[in-house]
C-alpha cells in the first residue's frame, strides 16, 4: 500500500513538472523545461524507495552484466553482412518487380485488353 502511495506522489510530481511548463509560459525555454526535469528528477527520487524501482535498479544492472557478455561483431563481419542484406533485398526488389509485370499482364489478357 505504502508502495502505490509513492507511485501516486511521482505521478502527481510528473504532473506537477508539466503544469509547470505550461504555468512559466511567458518564461524562458530553459525554465520550463528545468520545471519538467524537476518534476521527473523528484518523481525518479521517489520511485527510487519503492519496491518497483528496487527492483528496476536490479534489472538495468544484470541487463548491463548481460551486454557486456555479448560478442560484438567486428567492422569486417559487419560490412558483410550489410552487403549480403542490400544484395539480397535488390534481387528481392528485381523478382517482385518481375512478378508483377507478370500478374500486370495476365490481368490485362483476362481483361481483354491485351497487346
């Protein structure tokens, strides 16, 4: 229960932030937006104490132990598997193309206006 207070009271801080934009209307860009910022910042304090944020701040820090692991491919790899993609999508292109002048021609001997 206490958890879903604290969530409430970041909702109405983001809310809060926003009026806040619309509220300094006649201000500079940079104040309004320092009210969003605000607003989000308090709001991201607040969640930080629930159980939820708790257990978002475990999930980002495994997710980054996970993307460390991962083996990246090198420049090399990369160029040639971009090459394959655009070499593969032209002749997809070229095929799909030929298949519809195909349809485009069958349809128009049906049609009886043919050449």
């Amino acid at each position: 229960m206490a958890d879903n207070i604290k969530l409430l009271a970041a909702g109405l801080l983001i809310a809060a932030g926003i009026a806040g934009f619309y509220f300094f209307a006649d201000s500079p860009t940079v104040l309004r937006v320092l009210s969003v910022l605000a607003g989000m910042g308090a709001a991201l304090g607040v969640v930080w104490y629930t159980t939820v944020g708790q257990r978002f701040f475990a999930f980002s820090q495994e997710s980054i132990t996970e993307a460390r692991k991962v083996v990246w491919p090198t420049r090399k790899e990369t160029m040639q598997m971009t090459g394959v993609v655009v070499a593969f999508v032209i002749v997809m292109a070229l095929f799909l193309w030929m298949v519809d002048g195909v349809l485009m021609y069958l349809v128009k001997l049906l049609m009886g206006r043919g050449e």
